[in-house]
C-alpha cells in the first residue's frame, strides 16, 4: 500500500513540473503587451510637417530661334550676272539693288518703242488740228490714239521685264554668303544669297495638345541656349489653328523680347513655359508616398501613432508631389521607417523638418 501511494505521487510531480515547462514555453515565445509597446517605442521615424508652399507647374521643351525674316535671293529671270552688290555678312536697306542681270535687248526695244510712241504722239496732235477744220475724219483720229495706247503698253511690258533682270533686298537684312560672280550664267533656280533679318528674332517650339488651351498668343516664355547660363523672355505672338495628327503637338511661335545680340538663328532653345501657380499647395516628399493597387497613403501621426490616411496626388517635381486630398496643414507625415509601421503603432520620431520643401 505505501509502495502504491509512493508511485502516486510520483506521478503527480512528474504531470506538475512538465506542465510547468509547458507554460514556461509559451510565456518564452509570445511577448507580453509591455514588451511590443517598448519594441514599438523603440523604432525612430524622421517626418516633415506639412505646411502651404508655392508650386509652379513648368514643363521644359526643345524650341529653335529663328530670323525674323529670311529668304533666299534668287533671279525671277535666266540671264547672265552683269553687276553685283552682295556684300557678304554687310547689312542692306529695303530695295537696294543687289544683283543687276544682261538687259541690253530689252533696253534697246524700250527705246524703240518710246520713238515709235513719240513719232505717234506728233501724228495724234496734226490729227486733232486737222479735225477742227475737218480734214480728216475721225476713224483716222481713232487708230491713231489706239496705236499711241499700244505703244505705251509695250513699253510697260519692256520696263517689267528690265525690272526682272533686276534683284533688290525685299526688306532690311544682312547678306549672307554669296554664290555668284560676275559673268555667271544664272536660272531662275539658282540661289545668289541669303537675306535675313536678325535684329530680330523668333522662337519656334511645339507643345503637346492638352496645353492649347492654355497658350495663347500673348503668353509669356523663358528659354536658355546651350552654352549661355543667361535667360531669355519671349512673347508668343501665334498658334498653329489645329494640333498635328502625328505627334498631337500644337506649333507655336514667340517673338524674343531680349537683347538678341548674343543669339544666333538656327540655335536649339530650351523653352520653359510656366502653366500655372499655386500659391497654398501641399508638398510632401515622394519617399513619403505609398502605392497600393488602385490608390496611394501617406503614414501621418495622430496623438503619437501611425494613422495610414488614402490620398490624391498631383504634379510631381525632381523631389516632392503634391498632395491633393487626405491631408492638412500642419500635418506631421513620416518619410522613413513606412515598410516597418503598422497600423496604430507608436511613433518616435528623431528629426522632423519644418521648413517648406
């Protein structure tokens, strides 16, 4: 009997201590309550407080100046190059004369026809006395006042063909290199210089066509040219009245409001146009932001916990974007730690920017 009770209680020893052990296990691998608050404690976030800054929603494009006119100079007539006053890179008044083409036949029909009409002229005032007194019937008075008139109209055919052996500047310019000599025999193809006038200059860019609403002439440009750290301003002058349907861009031309003396025609710009500014836009760094399948979060603190709030976004620059929904100002947003924070959890933060961004 004492044997049985002797085994008995063993037993009983053996069922408390390995229940002892069981609970010992569990208590080693769950954490009590004070111990995930002071792991939670324990992780430093940095944050930004939000606050109202000013966006400028500016895009940078490709443009190309240009003269403010330029044209080729070529001769309306084929013929051989008898004079010419191409002065290469020399600026030229409107209607000088140029290039001067052989017009020696023209020149000596023209007087033909102005002795023809003078010798007409003498027959028509005879003509006119003799019919005071009737002695000439007026059919004979007619043909000639009609022949006077064919005359006068031959030679002003002659004088527009003499005009056209000549080539004047059609505006005020600067020549540029010349590609004729005297005694050249030239076609109505061949091109003698080029004119242009760059006291003056324009601004050609195009712009994609959801912004032509926003363009219209009169707007306001800047743009810099490779090399120059200098700005430039311009002033779009016009549009093109429809978007191409290749590359649905809306062409666009500004006239340089700048000093022009240190550009040059044909060189690349890089055009900023300013759409819009708003003076109380909410900025937060993009590291701050967090993608989810169809919407994006921001973790901000509230009463010292992570508070994971669904935002809007809208234009993003080199750093920050801007936060149209979900948030205020004054805001405190986290920007580092966001893949270790969960819901609720304590936030201890070891820097937070107030300055804008």
């Amino acid at each position: 009997m004492t044997h049985f009770m002797l085994k008995k209680s063993n037993l009983n020893l053996f069922i408390i201590i390995a229940f002892s052990g069981i609970l010992s296990s569990c208590h080693s691998g769950a954490p009590d309550q004070k111990t995930v608050n002071r792991q939670a404690v324990s992780l430093r976030v940095e944050g930004v407080i939000v606050s109202p800054t000013v966006l400028d929603q500016t895009i940078t494009i490709s443009g190309t100046l240009k003269p403010f006119e330029e044209t080729v100079l070529m001769p309306e007539v084929p013929g051989r190059v008898v004079d010419i006053n191409l002065t290469e890179g020399g600026f030229t008044k409107k209607g000088t004369l140029l290039v001067k083409l052989f017009d020696g036949d023209l020149q000596a029909q023209l007087k033909k026809s102005q002795a023809q009409l003078q010798l007409e002229q003498q027959t028509e005032n005879r003509q006119s006395e003799l019919m005071k007194v009737n002695g000439i019937s007026q059919l004979d008075l007619d043909q000639t006042i009609l022949q006077i008139n064919s005359i006068k109209a031959d030679i002003e055919v002659l004088k527009v063909q003499i005009n056209k052996t000549e080539v004047r500047a059609p505006f005020d310019g600067t020549i540029g290199l010349r590609n004729i000599s005297i005694g050249a025999q030239v076609t109505t193809a061949t091109a003698l210089a080029t004119i242009r006038d760059i006291r003056h200059l324009k601004l050609d860019f195009s712009v994609p066509g959801k912004y032509s609403s926003t363009i219209k002439p009169g707007f306001k440009v800047q743009f810099s040219v490779r090399g120059d750290d200098n700005k430039y301003d311009a002033t779009v002058m016009a549009t093109e009245q429809g978007i191409e349907s290749d590359t649905r861009n809306l062409n666009l031309r500004a006239i340089v409001q700048s000093d022009v003396s240190s550009l040059t025609p044909g060189e690349f710009a890089d055009v900023q146009l300013r759409l819009s500014e708003n003076k109380s836009a909410l900025m937060v760094p993009t590291e701050a932001v967090i993608p989810q399948a169809r919407t994006k979060q921001l973790i901000v603190a509230k009463n010292g916990r992570a508070s994971f709030v669904t935002i809007m976004t809208g234009i993003r620059n080199a750093s920050s974007i801007q936060i149209l929904s979900g948030i205020n100002p004054g805001d405190t947003v986290v920007t580092t730690g966001i893949l270790f924070l969960k819901p609720n959890a304590v936030l201890k933060f070891s820097k937070v920017k107030r300055d804008q961004l």
